[in-house]
C-alpha cells in the first residue's frame, strides 16, 4: 500500500459529516487537483466520545458510496500506541505512530554506539541538497541525538512490527511516526539521525510528522515567524528526500504537518515549497469541523441553537477542567470570553460570527473559538440530543462543513 502524493486527514468526532466533507474534496477535485481523504480518530478520542473505531470506517465507505468517489482514501488509526493499537487493526489502513513519551529518554550507550558504527557518514558534513545551510555535526552532537531519539525510533519499530504481524505484512498498510507533540523542534541533524534509525529498525515510515518551530494553537492560525517555518519546512523537505535515497526507505516518504490549529498563514508556505520540489504533503486537522456542526445549529435557531448556548454555558462553568489537558496548544484569554448571559441573547448569526474563523472579521473570538474547540465532551453527553439536531438540520450543517473544508484548508493549500 502505497501513500498518494496528497492526503488531507480530516476528523469526524461524531461521524455525521463524511458526505459533507467529501464534498470538499470534490469541489477540489473540480478546480483540477486530486486530493486523496483521511479520516482520522485517535484513542482518546473514542474514549471521550464513547465511539469504537468501526464506526469511522463506516462512515467513510457510507461517504465514499454516496458520492462514487473513485480516488483513494483512507482511515486512520490516529496517535496509536503498543497499548491501543489492536481495536483499530481491523478497521484502519493508515496508523499514526506516536513515540512522543519515549523521546528524551536516555538510550543505552552500547545502543549509541552501536549506532553511530552503522551510520559514520552523520558525523562531519552529510552532503544534503537543498538545507538552507550545510550541514556539521560532531560525534559528541551525534551522539547526543541518538541517545535522544533511538528509544524513540525503536519504540515506532516495536509497534510497527505488531501492526505489519496482525495485518499480513508492512505492505499492507500505510504507517505514519509523529514526534510532533514534544518541547521543540527537531533540527535537519536531528531528523536525519531519526529517519536513519526508523530504517535500522525497520519502520516503512510514509509519513512523519516532527515539530515545528511556532504555536499551532486548536482551532486558529499559527502563532509564529513565518521566515523560520518556511525555513525548517523546506529543509526537512531537503532531509526526507536525502533519506530516502540514503537508508532505503520508501520512496513516498513525504512530511507531514500535524495538529488541529488552522494553519491558514502557512499554506502559502506549504503550496510553494510543494511546486518548488514536486514532493507530496499529509496535512492533517482535528476538531474544526465539530466546530462546524456547531456553527451550523447555532444558524439553524430554535432547539439548534438553544443547544449551541447551552453547550457554551457549560464550558464556562468547567472552563478549568476542558481546557486543562489541552493548556499547551490554546491560548483562552478569559476576559474575552463573553458572558453565558451574553451569548444567551445573541442570535444565531451572531453566535456563528463569533466562533466560524474568518481572520479579520469583526465578531469573531479566537477565545470563544478555542473553547469550544475543546467542549465537544459537552456535546457527545447530550447524546441523542445533539446527534439528533445534526439529523434534522443536516443542510445547514453540511453547507458549513464542506464550504470550511474547501474555501479555508483545501483551495489556499492546493490551488491558492
């Protein structure tokens, strides 16, 4: 199984929305580029929404049906780890390796030095086209990152094998490894080293997705230098391409650009540096179109957007315990945040203006925007209630859904 050249993971927390996206993929499809859909749902996701991971492959193929769509797609198994990864190996063919906990964690140093034996060429100057400035390292740094990542590396090669036993073989799916979510960014050194050890341990890695210099905060633009995120995009560019030809891992091995933030300021980045080297991208976003759903009940008015202001009533009140696990990628300020009463006298209109993100208009609250983007619990405990309003105002809904997806993420990434 071999990744295409542009994938675009999209999550469905209460899987409703598959048609609707979709259809984004097919306005896009019409503007002349091919956009192959991946729809992601990580653990703790079905934890919190009480969902099992079938129920995202079903959704897919009821979407992928509707609209005879007749490129690929895929269902990943998002954020896996040894521990999870068997309730999702039935029903996915794209898993998210994520070896973040074993990243900073010493390594033996027979390990080391094992390592560094194998791979003398990391150590002086590894001649890699296209890095922004060449590349120098001491044995001592090398060292050093080794002993930083390889427990890492051998943590994806101990999940990947698991997954290639139960799934007939590595060719039979498509593995992803996710450092994303650690302190700071990985270098051009330190990436080389880490794509060196995924092929000692014999990791097909398709995708990988390493930090990123900036913030990439739930559910609005990077925070960051734009100057330094085209600088590190494009030479990590520059390094897998490197890699591939020098460890022998796949040829479809491409970067990806994780988190659920939406990351409007980089797609121009992304769109040249991709017409610049040919290569492909994995983008991936989370939680925006449960945002969406949102948007498109408060719109919808009567019980639609009752349940809208309530849900927002309720994250007010457990503002500490919703925002708590997700401190390090949102930026709440509470003094922005209105009033439960407020909110309570706003129209749909307005409650839409409010949360939907357009940059530059003038009712939108980043803050607002990022509570909810963490309150979709709230919503996943109305049960029936709230799954029964995405019924009964699907249109509205799904016009949200798609027109998000295409008009915001897809058309400024691909097309401009």
């Amino acid at each position: 199984m071999t990744i295409e050249k542009f994938t675009f993971g999209v999550g469905d927390r209460f899987a409703h929305q598959g048609r609707a996206q979709l259809e984004a993929f097919r306005k896009l499809e019409a503007d002349g580029v091919v956009v192959v859909p991946v729809w992601n749902k990580s653990n703790r996701e079905h934890t919190f929404i009480g969902s099992e991971p079938a129920s995202v492959q079903a959704a897919a193929k009821a979407a992928i049906a509707s609209l005879a769509w007749p490129h690929g797609w895929h269902v990943d198994a998002d954020h896996i780890r040894l521990e999870t990864v068997d309730r999702f190996i039935a029903t996915a063919d794209f898993f998210t390796i994520d070896v973040a906990d074993s990243i900073g964690r010493p390594s033996p140093a027979a390990d080391v030095a094992a390592f560094l034996a194998r791979h003398p060429e990391l150590v002086g100057e590894p001649s890699v086209a296209g890095v922004s400035s060449p590349i120098r390292t001491t044995r001592a740094q090398v060292e050093a990152c080794a002993g930083k990542y390889l427990l890492a590396a051998r943590d994806a090669g101990r999940i990947h094998a698991h997954i290639a036993a139960a799934k007939g073989g590595a060719a039979n799916f498509i593995a992803e490894v996710s450092m994303d979510e650690t302190d700071a960014p990985q270098t051009p050194p330190e990436l080389l080293v880490i794509l060196a050890a995924l092929a000692d341990e014999g990791v097909r890695a398709q995708t990988i997705a390493p930090k990123f210099t900036g913030r990439f905060n739930k559910g609005v633009d990077y925070v960051g230098d734009l100057r330094q995120f085209e600088r590190e995009f494009n030479d990590d560019l520059a390094v897998i391409a490197h890699a591939v030809k020098s460890y022998g891992l796949p040829a479809s091995l491409k970067l990806s650009v994780h988190s659920g933030s939406d990351k409007f300021s980089l797609y121009p980045i992304i769109r040249r540096a991709l017409a610049r080297t040919g290569a492909g991208v994995h983008l991936k976003t989370a939680g925006t179109t449960w945002l969406e759903e949102l948007i498109g009940l408060a719109e919808a008015g009567g019980a639609g957007l009752a349940l809208a202001v309530e849900i927002y009533a309720h994250a007010l009140d457990h503002i500490d315990e919703l925002c708590g696990p997700y401190a390090s990628v949102i930026d709440v300020d509470r003094s922005r945040l209105p009033s439960a009463a407020e909110v309570a006298a706003w129209s749909g209109t307005r409650y839409a203006n409010a949360l939907r993100h357009i940059p530059g208009h003038p009712e939108f609250n980043a803050s607002f925007r990022q509570l909810l983007h963490v309150s979709f619990k709230l919503a996943a405990k109305e049960g029936r209630r709230y799954l029964d309003l995405l019924v009964a105002n699907e249109s509205v809904v799904a016009r949200n859904v798609t027109e998000n997806l295409y008009a915001r993420h897809l058309r400024p990434l691909f097309v401009g």
